[in-house]
C-alpha cells in the first residue's frame, strides 16, 4: 500500500565549502565597512553622555546660585569619551555657553581622553565650563632602531 522512499545520499544537500567560503568573506567584508561606523556611533553616545552630565551639573549650579548669594562651590565629573575634541558639530551649548571652535570666558579647553569638566561661576562671568583631557592618553610606541632598549 504504501511505498517507503528511500532517500539517497545525493538528493540530500548541503552547503559546499566554495559557498561557506564566500559567505565567510562577505561577512567580513561588511564587519570591515561597518566596525568604523560603530566605533564612531559609540563615541558619539560617549559624547553624548557628557554633555548631559555638563547640563545637569549647569543646572545644579543655577539652583545653588538661586538659592545663595554667594558663589556656589564648583561641580566637576570624569569624561566617559575615549578620543580628544568634539565629535558633534558646532556650535555646541550647555545652557548660557556656547562652543564654536574657539576658547570664551565661559568656555575653556576641550574634552579629552579620561579627561574632567569643572563647571564653576563667577558673578561677573557666569557660568563656566573648564574641559581637560586626563593624562592617560593613548600613545603609539615608536621604533628606535635599538632592540635592547626600551620603545618611546
């Protein structure tokens, strides 16, 4: 009544190794166009994070100066982006200050990698943002042309 079919080993098919190669190699190729876009997309989110500290460290700031008569005492907090200068267009600003490329009276210095922000006030200033960048910063070791001594 009923026929059982008998599978052959041909009909049953798989990748062949010519097309997982080519798969692996355009997977590849993608990773390389695309690991550049990430990496700047996850420094930007760095940036990002920042500035948003800088703006309720700015906000904090006004209250104390709304609250007192007196100049508050300066906030500062770790920077969380790896690479120096800004990433985001200009101009850039955090409440009364603005960043166009060049230092001002409320703006001083630019980010830089395990860097700081201080945000401080003076009454006849207002509100100042001074960015630094840490002493860690990412260096290439140089060859000398010596083996036995130490790279700079």
């Amino acid at each position: 009544m009923f026929k059982k079919s008998k599978k052959s080993k041909e009909s049953v098919q798989g990748f062949t190794l010519v097309e997982l190669i080519i798969i692996v190699a355009i997977l590849g190729v993608l990773l390389v166009i695309l690991a550049p876009a990430y990496t700047k997309y996850i420094e930007r989110s760095r940036e990002s994070t920042d500035l948003a500290n800088a703006k309720s460290a700015y906000n904090e700031l006004m209250m104390n100066v709304a609250e007192k008569e007196e100049d508050p005492e300066p906030i500062s907090f770790k920077l969380k982006q790896k690479h120096p200068g800004w990433q985001s267009p200009l101009p850039i600003i955090v409440g009364s200050a603005s960043f166009d490329g060049t230092n001002t009276d409320n703006w001083v210095g630019t980010p830089g990698r395990n860097g700081t922000c201080v945000v401080s006030y003076e009454k006849n200033k207002g509100v100042i943002f001074t960015w630094s960048g840490g002493g860690d910063v990412a260096v290439r070791p140089t060859y000398n042309g010596k083996l036995d001594t130490t790279l700079t």
